[in-house]
C-alpha cells in the first residue's frame, strides 16, 4: 500500500534508526533530467508523518545544491551539531566529489550546510555505504576501479582497501559486511564482485559466474549470515539475483530468477532476512525471500521503472522507490487499502480542472468514475510470509489466581543437517507478591477458626501505633467481653464503679431526706402563696396548685403536685418546667425524662461526642441503641473536622455497624494498598464476629461497600495465589452480586470439575433457571437490547444464559421485573446492582434484640418496587427508627438549637440503671434535682429503663453472648424484603415511614395464619415506655404483652394505622407427642420463676415464656424439621434429668447444625431458660 | 524478595511453530495457545495437568492472538492471524467449532480484545491495513461490524477495553436504571501512538485522546483492570523498548500524563496487568519477562524477573534493571 508520494526526480535516504521523527532525503538525480531539462538541483528533507492520512510527505526544508548526485546516504554518525535531527548526510557527485551535509543545519534553514567536500574520485560516485560498526567509516566507490575509505574525522585523506582491481572497472556497489566490520565488497557492472579485508588491505575474495552477464546494479550483504551476500544484475538476459555464500564461492547459492528484465536496486530489509527488495525494468517491485527464492510480495506499482529502492531502518514496513517518471513513492509492506491514493488523485484532478469545468464550456464536467469500481478494493495482498517483526516471540498475561502464563520461542540457529527438533513451551507460575499481607490474613483466619478474638483484640491493642488504632481495637474487644456497654463507658473515661459509689451516697441522702415527717402540720389558707396553695389542694385542683408552685418558682414541690394530679398534669408541668428552667443541662435532663436521646445526640457538640456516646451507651434502649450510635458517629463523619470524623469509626463499632465503619475507615485510610485494606479487614471481620455472637443475626447482612471491600479482599487474596481463603473470607450468605461472582469463579478456579460436556454453571446462568416461577426474570438490566434473540438457533441445546436472556427482557424493562421473592438464584445479580447507599440496612446490626429473635420469613409484598435488593431482614430495620420517631414527636420539645453545647452527661443517669433515684451529689453542676427523678413514676412502679436498661436487658448482648452461630446460611435462604428508602429521611416524616412500612409490615404469611404475634413481637413495651408521660396509666409490671419484650421493630402507632389484626385467633392444639416440649419448658420457667429472687431474672424468664411461643406455634403448625423436633425433645429430656448442661450442649449442637431461619425465633429464648436454670440450680 | 514467582506447571503445547500467545480462561483452568503453525490449542490445565481439549484449525497463517469471552456467553475464544481474518470459536457440546469468521480486514490482525462483559460480546480487532473493526453480536449467529478506518497509519498492533465503569460511583448509581457505561478502548500502533476511542451516542466510535511519547512503533497497550479508584490507568510498550504508564485521575478522563516505567534494551512486546491491576508483567524482546509493581512513593520498582525454566527469582538482574534506568 503506498503510504505517500513526493513528486522528485531525485535519490533518497531515510534517517538513520535512532533518528525519529523519520525523514527521507531527497537529491537530485545525476541520472536522469527530467522533462524541463533544468540543470537545477536540490536537497531536499521531507517528514514521513503517518498520522496524516494524505498522500503528500511534509516537506521540512529544502537545499538549493550545485550539484546532482549519483548517490546519497545518511549516516548515523554524530557530527558535532547539535539539533533533534543527528547524522550526516553523504552524497555522492558527478564530478568525484564526495559532500557531506549536516541535516539538522539543511532543517533548521541555515546556508552553510556543508561540513566537508572531497574530490578525490575521478567519475561519478555511485557507490558509498557506511559502516555499521564504526559510522565514522564511509566507502565509496567510482570509476576506475576507485574505492576509498574515509574517516569522518579526518576527511581529507581517504584510504583504499587494497590495490585496485585489474582491469580498472566502475564501482557500481560497495557495501561493508553486516557482521565483520573490515569486511567490504564491491561490484560494478562487469560482473564481478570483490572481497576486501582491510585488516590485510586485499582482496580476499572474487566472485563471479564468468557468465559475463551479470552487470551488477546491487550488492548486498545477508543481515545475518556474515558469509553471504546477493549480487543483483541489470543485464536484461540475465535478470537475477545471486545469492553467493562466500564458503563456496564457485557458484552462486541461489538464483532468484523473478524479474523479466534488468534488476536496477536491491534492498535487504535489516529487520528481517528473508525480505529482500528488488525493483527492475520490467516495472516491478518485487519482495523476494532470498532464501528460498520465493516471491512474497508484488507491490502494485505503476508502469515506470524504479531506479533506487530503500527500506526504511526506523519503520522496518515502510519502503521508499524511486521512478523514472520523477516520483518517490513510500510503500507499507503490509499491505492495506489505498484509499488515500485515490483521493489524492482525484484532489489533483479537481485542483488542476478547476470548478470543474476546466474548458469554461459552462457545463460541469459529470461526476467522475475513476477506478473506485474498476479496481475493488483490490488492496495489495500482504506478504505471504508474515515479516519477523510482527511475530510476538514472546509474552506473559496473567490470569485468575495469580497466575501468570508466558511462553518463550527461544530460537536455536538451525544447524546445517542437524535438525533440531524445538519445543514450544507455555508455563504457568504463581505469581506471590504480598508475603506479609497473606501472613496477616492467615492469622485473621486462624483468628476467627479459634475464636479467640479477646485476645487477638488485646494483641492488636498492644501493637497499635496510633492512639486512635488503640482505641478501635479497645472497642473491638469490648463486643467480646461481658457488660459490653458498660466497658465501652470506661473506654470513654466513665468507669461504673465510680458511679456507682455516688450512686449509694445518693441513695444515702435521700433515705435521709425521705421519711415523712412525723407529728402534726399547720394547714394554712393564708393569702400568701402557701395559702392559695393550700386552698387548691383542698379543693382538689392540682393544676392551680401546680401553677401556683411554678409561679412561686417551686419546681420541686410542683413536680410532686403534679404526679398526684397524674400523668397529663405531670407532663405539662415537666415541660413548663423545662420551659423556665435554662440552666446549663436543662437539654440533658430534658432528654433524659423524655428519653429523647436523639436530641442529645443531634444537638450535642460535637467535642462533647464521647459523652454524648456516654449516655447513649448508659440510656439507650437496645433497640435504639445502634440507631442512636450511628446518628451520632454520622453526624462526626459529615460535621466534625478529620480528627473527629475517623472517630466516627468508634461510634459505628459500638452501633455494630459493619458497613458505616467500612464507609468511614476507607475515607480516612488510603485503602489500595492490601496491608491497609487488611487493616481494614481486620476489624471488619472482628466487628461481624461481635455482631454475629450478640445479636445472633444479621451480621451476615453485607452492604454495598462491605461487599466491595470483601470481594476487594478476596480479590486480592485470590491474586496471591490463596483461594481457598478468599474463598473462606468471602461472606457466603450475601447475594451482593460482585460477591456471588467472585465465590463462583473463586469455587472453579479451585479446580471444581468441568462441566465437560454440559454447559458451564455460571451465577449468570443461573438467572435464566425461572425454577416453574412464571413470569420474566429480572436479568443484566444493562444488556444491549440487540441481544434479543438466541444464540445458536441451530443447536440443540440452550443457548448460553447471556442470549436467553435477553430475549424477554429488553434493558429499559428489565430493572422493573418483579423477581420472585426469596428466590436464591434470580438474586444472584452478577452486575453491581445499583444500590442507593442505604443507612437503613444498618440499623440490622442494632442491639434491638427482638430482631435478633424474628423468624426469618419471606415476606412478598408484590408492590415492592425492589425485588432484587438484597438486603436482608428490613424489619429489623426499623426497630430504632420508630423509637426515634416516637420519640420525637411525644416528646413535642421545642426545636432544639443545633448550635447548643451539651453537657456531659449527668452520672445522675446512672440511678436508671441501677433503680435508685437521686444525683449524685459530686458533680453537682449536671446533678439532678433530687425531686426531679426521685419521683418520677418510672423510678419506682415503672421502671422502665431500668428493666430495657442495656445492662439488664434479657436480650443484653453479655447475656446472649454465646449464642453460637451457624456459620453457613442455609442454601434456601430468603431474604425479606428489602427497605425501600433510606431510613434517615423517614425520621421526620411519618407518612412517608408508614408508607414504607407497608410493605415490610410482617404480615403473617399465608402459610402461618394463625400466628398474630410473634410477627410483631413485643410491638407494645416499648411504646408504653416511651411514652410515660402520656395520657395512659402507666402499664402494670405483670402485664404480659407488653412486658418485657425488646427491640420491638414497630410501635402501636404503626400497627393502628396499618389495622392488622390483633384479636386473637384460635390455634390449633399442639401434637400430642410435642406436648411434653410445652410442658417441660413452661414447667422449667415456672421453676426458675420460683427461685429466682432479682426482678430481672424474673422479667427474663417471664419474656422468655412468652416468647416460647413462637416454637409452639410452630409444633402447632407442625412446620418444625424432625431433626431440630427430636432435637427438641432430647433437650427436654435432660431438663427432666435437671442436667442443663447437656441440654446447653444440645442447644448448640441444633443451632449449628440447623437451618438459622428456622430456629432463630426460639432457640435463643430456649438457650436463656436452660442458662437460668442452671444458674438458680432449679 | 525470595520465591515470588514459582513454575507451577509446564504445558508442552505440540506447536510446530512459535507460539505467539497464550491465556487462560476466566477462571483460570483452560489455555488457549496459538502459533505460527496456524492452529490454536486449548488445554485443561487444572491442578497442574495439561489435557488437550482442542486443536482447532481454520488459519491459514500465523495465528497472533486469543481472547477468551465472558464466561456469561458461554465458551467462546476469539483468535486473529496474518490471514487477515478473525475466527470465533465456540464449544458446543463439548466440541470446539468455528462459529464465525470476521475477514473484513486488508491485512494481518493483530490483536483482539473482547470488551467487558456487561456490554454485551463485541469484540474489538486491530488490523496492520490502519484500521480497527468492532464485532458486535446481534443474535442469530449475526455479528455487526462497525470499522474505523485509519486508526493507526501502517498498522494497528494492540487493543484494549477500558474496564466498565460507570461515570461517577456506583453508590450514586439511580437504583434500578440501566447503567450509562461509557464503552472505550486503547489502541496502539506503527505510528507510535495510543489512541483512545469512545462510542458516541450515535453509537459511532469516535478518537477521543491521542497519547504521544513512544519514539517507535507501539507494540502493546494494556488498560488496567478497575480496582474501585477513580484513576484510569494504560500500560503501554514500544519497539522503541519504553513501557510507559499513563494515568488519568480527572473526571473529564481527557488529562492523560505518561510516567516511564523503564527503558529496555530491546523492543518491549507485551504487558499484561494482574487481575487486581497492582503489578505489570513486561514481556521484552530479549525472551525476558519481567514484574513491575509501584511503590509507595510512586515509582515502578522491577520485582521480578521471571525465569521461565526455572521459575526462580534473580533479584540481582532486577537490581540492575533498575540501575539502567
């Protein structure tokens, strides 16, 4: 294909190698004058750029010369100018002389271009060559048999190579020997060609056929071969070429017999010896492998002779020849279309006609028909021997695993007869490149094998450089240990024992203070306050007497008032009370009454975030536990300066929110390198551990970026060679899509069996199983809607699972496909599904315990508009989101001001914990006022946060702490249905969260009617407590339903709104042979319940009895797997043998090996009982 | 340093010729060979074993390159030769069997890539006639050939899809719409130049950024598989022996800065990123293999030199690499 054209009567020379950009020479040819018959001559220096798609060569800079010239050459010798273009260019003359040029100067426009002329030679010189070895060395060869050698350096004084051939002959070819730097051959048109050495300065050699018909136009050395070299003639009765090894110099080697007339120029391509150049008088231009004699490539020519033909040393496809028709065209041997070569023609065309109508005959010439449709694409055939330098003889890719695969074609000299038989290796290596990295993650892993996470945590906390690390690791190990919050509250500086001493100081004082007075007391009815007081009181009117106490700014006795005049009244004085109150912890004793923790930790300063975390750690519910720690840790990430925002990471760990701390931790740490995404790890895999152990669930949710980091983790792992831990490592209960793909190609790269003749099982396979569910199947929502129709309609079998699918679902339509719920395989997404971040999922993670405890259920609501989502268990999602909510609004306190400091919380809190009213008279700045809690009905007949108190609660993460795990969610497992809407935009808006409970309301599925609720376990507790001050008598302690039951996931309001139904329906009796389970595990209660003396314990196991409900409805409904049935029943039977112990080991013995979703309602609960006896010894 | 890089199993693959590639499947347990002796080769190579699946013959010239698709399509390796042609080959019950020949091209392929999967099978193929052609199946055993002309003057030599991503993060992604991937692709080629192409919305692929520092021919170009970071990343290497590593962090992905990773000796043929895009396998012309990976402070640091008989580590050549620089 030819590339571009210059339009020269002139010889040529391409830039040395080194040289780029590549130039091409041009001078005048002493040869032939071209038509004008102008005497004027000229140097020319053209950029071969191939980025310009035209035909045209840009021109750089042009010599007018004296001279024509017979030869010209560039060599890369390195003159002293300076200039991106290196070099010198040497020309040979018509007179003898020799001139040598200085490019960069010809380029750069000066007028002394010369560096050195000599005209030593008598003739023409058609021969020069410089020598590879020493560029420094040029020969030259002219009549007369001259040839010279000349040093650059020192050009005056040329030397020979020896005598001078006899009889005296042009030189018409003269080249130095590819391998052996004082090897020199000559040839000129007799026929002859002669050997010199110059180390001897003779002739070693003379070849010749003695056919006195070779006129040699070429001569050439083989580019490898040091022996060899070919001989071209221009005799027209002879038009071949030589190819003569110099070892048997009697006769040529070889005869490339190609050309119909005199061969005018040879060129042996430098980058690939088998690709020999040759241009005659019969037109053609002929590629030729001389070694075998074939002919590879006919490059489409014109019809004029080419007299010089040139490959380019840089760009070894790239030739240049020049015609006689005064062109000098650049060719790619590679073939291609030459498009370009037309336009340009038809551009001249145009050019030279004019508007097209050339002879102003006033009618444009028609559209022309050049030889597009006479010539289709009929694009030189490329080589038939593709060139050495396209063949890759060498390459290394990696692959999955860490593996890398090269191959290698080491190339052994073919040896004369010895055929050496060569063999094409490919090896494949592992590739280990991050030692500590694995070494660190094989200790996690042995970590997590053993358990022994407290001292894995300790071990960090000493290594730990930073204070910060220190501080996470501290908190990590808290999750592992007993009385986790109240470690947390000593992690923050607020040791327990301490308040605890105030505490009975407190208590001290106040016993002092309260016992009635004795004897008599003056009733007045004065006119003074006291009287008008006294008056109302006598007349039952508390609400006077209340204002009345306010107004005289006697708080404490219009508290007391106002909790005789009950609940209404106690309410509207609290808030007139906190309305006048403004000393500086009025805001946190408002919160701590109206239990808004919210408040405090919206509104606190954030300097102040440790106590904040301090009473939320000290007051918050269970189930409103995380939520709360999580909103306080947000607020740090998005409020407060760098230093507070990694401290976020804290709040999260205590929230038990793997995914907030992932989002935070990777703001703060550079994660690509793999050590600090195993820092990362590290505590990402401890945290789910804790999660896991407490809240016996949803620690295998995994988020949008826990999932990423995982699958980043067991990318990496995976990338060292260690599959089987990123196998390990990888969260298997997840239908995060990057995850599922990663297990699959995780668990085949393993070496799992092929499928062999089957076709492969692909997680994208698996999306076009519908399993009998009618309907389309949600697939890549991505995929180009050409895919529509199926693969290989010929084939038998399925076309693969890509094409399939596409055929029903077009991209625009896909995302909406409802998925059948639950449905494990059209969850397994293998694009990322795009996932608004979800501050809803993690609230999953909370310590609202009930969730911990919910069946497992899938839910359908058909107007989910998120069918894929894999989130799991939404409902324990809300838990803390409707406390918050609740809150909130009952509690109706003035806006709080952002900007408002926030007191460390008052130790007073503390009298919630442990029962006792009073402040502690220590820090008498955020001391309560003594009435204030004192009297309080919660205190004493209601003691609410004393019994939800973190501490105390059943569900208390200490109490529940070894609740063994299953490790592996079950294959069938099904996720509920997701949260449709971040839950942080619900807080404030009750609509918008009642229209998202709606469809997550957990609804009994058709399949348990008759369960009203253990689906809504324990919806009411919470609601009462949360509103102490409302209108409604404060629920008596025995109550059953609403006694006792955490982390319940919605309140009353909800509940009312939504008109589920809450009558009682008849069940079905328990089985007889399952009775004895009822029988024996309300009996061992019942027992517990007798000997137990603490209020807790006792609220425990009244909890626990109710929630055995759950299990009995399930014997009811019979749905109970016979193995975890009988398992059941064994533990029975130890408890009849009082042998607790056993029954324990039983208990972990089902939990493990069951299914989690089915016995995660009960077991807990049962796990409590059997603790408790064997603790009370009953 | 020690054993980083350890032979772990030595395929003899029966070529008659050189091999001029060589790559496993999607997970790792199948190699595709292919050679001069115009056949290309698959082999089982799990747990070290070498089981020949197919030979498969259809070339009539030195076959330069394989590409394995997605396994989501099913088995499907693409292979392009001198022949001009381009050949997918599919195992359909067990056998392999050409499933589509592509001969648009004037001259030698060079090299195919097959674009992320989340786009659907097109396959990209750079030809020495300049030009690149995408091979878009449509169905029904149809494949859609778009083609551009004059990519790379005399020859284009490497391909390469940019990994997937969608512009911005994927959490910002609308839930439930179909991702507005951005489909792009390097190329490089006998004009020195990495061009980076970008299909329009007209679905036409447009030259989007030319990159420019190799002082010869490009030889292979490489974009780094996408880890989760915002920064683009381009291997490329040259005849001119150069690897170059170019980045792009801004959002507009137009700002492209070249960083040298090293200068061999001898011309550089391939590159290669592992999956987790953290080291480059350097293939040079002198039959050796080298890893590159960056260091903390930003430098390309050689850690290995991969010595295929042996598969032993020479830290000593690595050391003296670096020297060179």
């Amino acid at each position: 294909m030819k590339l571009k054209e210059v339009d020269r009567t002139a010889m040529q020379a391409w830039s040395p190698a080194q040289n780029h950009p590549i130039y091409l020479a041009t001078g005048t040819s002493a040869q032939q004058l071209d038509a004008t018959f102008s005497t004027n001559a000229s140097l020319e220096i053209f950029e071969l750029d191939l980025s310009d798609p035209s035909l045209d060569m840009k021109s750089c800079a042009t010599f007018s010369s004296s001279h024509r010239y017979h030869k010209l050459i560039w060599g890369p010798y390195k003159t002293d100018s300076k200039g991106e273009v290196s070099g010198v260019l040497i020309a040979g003359g018509e007179n003898g002389n020799i001139i040598l040029y200085d490019p960069s100067k010809i380029i750069a426009g000066d007028k002394e271009v010369v560096i050195a002329q000599n005209e030593k030679h008598t003739g023409p010189v058609r021969a020069l060559d410089v020598n590879i070895f020493q560029t420094n060395l040029v020969a030259s060869g002219a009549n007369e048999s001259e040839i010279y050698i000349w040093d650059l350096n020192n050009f005056a004084t040329p030397m020979t190579p020896g005598a001078k051939t006899q009889p005296p002959e042009d030189i018409s070819c003269i080249a130095w020997n590819r391998q052996v730097q004082h090897i020199l051959a000559s040839a000129s048109p007799s026929g002859r060609a002669t050997v010199w050495d110059l180390r001897k300065n003779e002739p070693i050699i003379k070849v010749s056929d003695h056919s006195n018909r070779m006129h040699c136009s070429g001569l050439a050395w083989h580019p490898d071969i040091a022996t060899q070299m070919v001989l071209a003639s221009e005799d027209d009765r002879l038009p071949v070429v030589q190819m003569w090894d110099l070892r048997f110099a009697s006769s040529p080697l070889r005869v490339l017999e190609n050309h119909a007339r005199g061969i005018l120029a040879i060129a042996w391509s430098m980058a690939d010896p088998e690709l020999l150049l040759s241009c005659g008088k019969d037109a053609k231009i002929l590629c030729s492998n001389p070694n075998t004699g074939e002919v590879l490539y006919e490059l489409p020519t014109n019809t004029q002779w080419c007299f010089d033909i040139q490959w380019c040393p840089r760009n070894p496809a790239v030739l240049s020849a020049a015609s006689f028709d005064g062109r000098i065209s650049v060719y790619s041997i590679m073939g291609g279309s030459a498009d370009g070569l037309r336009q340009k023609q038809v551009d001249k065309l145009s050019s030279s006609f004019g508007n097209l109508d050339p002879f102003g005959t006033g009618q444009p010439l028609p559209p022309l028909q050049i030889p597009q449709q006479a010539t289709p694409r009929s694009p030189g055939l490329p080589l038939k021997k593709p060139p050495k330098w396209i063949r890759r003889p060498v390459g290394a890719s990696f692959s999955f695993g860490g593996k890398l695969v090269t191959f290698e074609n080491i190339r052994i000299q073919p040896l004369q007869g010895a055929e050496q038989q060569q063999q094409y290796h490919v090896f494949v290596s592992q590739v280990v490149t991050e030692k500590e990295f694995l070494r660190r993650s094989d200790q996690l892993q042995q970590v997590v094998q053993s358990q022994g996470f407290i001292s894995y945590c300790q071990k960090k906390i000493d290594a730990s450089q930073t204070e910060f690390e220190k501080n996470v690791w501290s908190f990590l190990k808290v999750n592992f240990e007993d009385n986790s919050r109240g470690k947390y509250l000593e992690l923050l500086g607020y040791r327990k024992e301490d308040l605890g001493k105030k505490h009975i100081k407190e208590e001290k004082q106040e016993s002092e203070f309260l016992p009635p007075a004795a004897g008599t007391f003056n009733i007045s009815i004065s006119g003074d306050i006291d009287g008008l007081i006294t008056q109302a009181l006598l007349t039952g009117n508390f609400e006077s007497a209340v204002d009345l106490c306010l107004h005289d700014n006697r708080m404490a006795d219009a508290i007391i008032l106002a909790i005789a005049g009950g609940q209404e009244l106690l309410a509207q004085t609290q808030k007139k009370y906190f309305a006048k109150s403004q000393s500086k912890i009025t805001r946190l004793i408002t919160a701590v009454v109206m239990k808004n923790w919210k408040e405090i930790v919206e509104s606190c300063d954030l300097k102040n975030w440790r106590e904040a975390l301090a009473a939320v750690l000290t007051y918050a519910k269970p189930d409103e536990f995380s939520a709360l720690c999580d909103l306080l840790g947000t607020r740090l990430e998005s409020e407060g300066d760098s230093l507070l925002q990694t401290q976020a990471c804290l709040c999260y760990i205590c929230a038990g929110n793997v995914e907030k701390l992932v989002a935070c931790w990777t703001k703060a740490q550079d994660g690509s390198h793999p050590l600090s995404l195993q820092d990362l790890i590290e505590k990402v895999v401890i945290l789910r551990k804790a999660v896991q152990l407490t809240q016996a669930m949803d620690a295998n949710t995994v988020g949008v970026l826990l999932a990423e980091k995982m699958s980043q983790y067991a990318n990496l792992l995976a990338a060292q060679g260690s599959i089987a831990a990123a196998l390990a490592f990888l969260p298997d209960n997840t239908n995060q899509p990057n995850i599922v793909q990663l297990r699959e190609r995780l668990c085949r790269a393993q070496g799992e069996p092929m499928p062999g003749h089957e076709s492969p099982k692909t997680p994208y396979e698996k999306q076009q199983l519908p399993k009998g569910r009618p309907g389309p199947v949600a697939g890549h929502p991505q995929m180009p809607r050409v895919h529509t129709q199926q693969y290989y309609p010929q084939g038998e079998n399925p076309p693969p699972p890509g094409f399939l699918l596409r055929e029903n679902v077009t991209p625009s339509t896909a995302a909406q496909q409802p998925t059948p719920p639950g449905h494990m395989h059209t969850q397994g997404l293998p694009y990322p599904q795009p996932q608004p971040y979800q501050p809803a999922q993690q609230y999953s993670f909370g310590a609202g315990g009930s969730a911990a405890y919910r069946p497992q259920q899938p839910v359908a609501p058909p107007s989910s508009a998120y069918p894929n989502n894999p989130y799991l268990s939404p409902a324990s999602s809300y838990p803390g989101q409707s406390q918050l909510y609740a809150a909130q609004h009952q509690a109706s306190l003035p806006a709080p001001s952002p900007t408002a400091s926030f007191p460390p919380p008052p130790s007073s809190g503390a009298s919630f914990q442990h029962g006792g009213p009073g402040a502690p008279p220590s820090s008498s700045a955020y001391a309560l006022p003594p009435g204030t809690t004192g009297t309080l009905p919660a205190g004493s007949e209601l003691p609410a946060s004393q019994r939800t108190g973190p501490q105390n609660g059943w569900n208390d993460p200490p109490a529940l702490n070894r609740v063994p795990k299953k490790k592996k969610m079950p294959e069938n497992f099904m996720p509920p249905i997701p949260i449709t809407a971040p839950i942080m935009n619900l807080l404030g808006d009750p609509q918008s969260q009642m229209l998202q409970q709606q469809p997550s309301a957990p609804a009994p599925p058709s399949s348990q009617p008759s369960l009203p609720q253990p689906h809504l376990p324990g919806g009411q507790p919470f609601h009462s407590i949360q509103q102490p001050l409302g209108p409604a008598v404060p629920p008596p302690f025995s109550k059953p339903n609403i006694e006792g039951a955490p982390g319940a996931p919605i309140g009353n309001t909800f509940q009312h709104v939504q008109s589920l139904p809450t009558e009682k329906i008849t069940k079905k009796p328990i089985p007889d042979e399952h009775l004895i389970l009822k029988t024996t595990f309300e009996d061992l209660i019942q027992r517990c319940l007798s000997s137990a003396t603490d209020p807790q314990t006792k609220r425990k196991l009244d909890d626990a009895s109710k929630r055995l409900e759950v299990l009995y409805d399930k014997l009811r409904e019979q749905t109970l797997s016979p193995t975890i049935a009988s398992g059941l029943h064994n533990i029975a039977r130890s408890i009849e043998t009082r042998n607790y112990s056993e029954g324990l080991t039983i208990h972990t013995h089902i939990v493990s090996t069951s299914n989690f979703s089915e016995t995660s309602a009960f077991m807990p609960v049962l796990k409590v009982v059997l603790t408790q006896a064997k603790k009370l010894g009953v | 340093m020690g054993n980083m890089v350890s032979v772990i199993n030595t395929v003899d693959t029966s070529h008659e010729d050189m091999i001029h590639d060589a790559q496993m499947d999607y997970y790792g347990t199948r190699l595709a060979t292919c050679s001069s002796d115009r056949s290309v080769k698959i082999f089982d190579v799990r747990n070290g074993g070498q089981i020949l699946i197919a030979d498969l013959r259809g070339h009539e010239g030195p076959v330069w390159q394989v590409a394995w698709a997605h396994p989501m399509y099913g088995n499907i390796l693409a292979s392009c030769s001198y022949d001009r042609k381009v050949i997918i080959w599919k195992e359909e019950n067990g056998t392999w069997e050409k499933t589509h020949e592509h001969s648009g091209h004037d001259s030698s392929v060079n090299s195919v890539c097959w674009a992320p999967h989340d786009y659907g099978l097109i396959l990209a193929c750079g030809s020495s006639d300049g030009a690149i052609s995408l091979l878009t199946y449509t169905g029904e055993g149809q494949w859609e050939v778009k083609k551009i002309n004059n990519a790379h003057a005399i020859g284009c030599n490497a391909v390469s899809w940019a990994p997937a991503v969608v512009p911005g993060s994927l959490i910002d992604q609308p839930s439930g719409q179909k991702p507005s991937y951005i489909k792009k692709f390097a190329s490089g080629g006998c004009d020195n130049l990495i061009r980076l192409w970008k299909e329009e919305e007209d679905g036409q692929w447009k030259e989007e950024q030319k990159l420019e520092a190799h002082s010869d021919w490009v030889r292979d170009v490489a974009w780094a598989p996408s880890i989760g970071l915002p920064t683009s990343t381009i291997a490329s290497c040259s005849q001119d022996g150069r690897v170059f590593i170019w980045t792009c962090d801004d959002a507009s992905g137009n700002t492209w800065s070249p960083k040298l990773l090293h200068k061999f000796s001898d011309v550089v043929w391939h590159v290669s990123w592992s999956i987790t895009a953290n080291i480059l396998a350097v293939s040079g012309g002198d039959n050796k293999v080298t890893l590159w990976k960056e260091s903390v402070d930003g430098q390309w640091v050689c850690i290995s030199d991969v010595n295929k008989g042996q598969g032993s580590v020479s830290a000593s050549v690595a050391e003296g690499q670096q020297n060179e620089q």
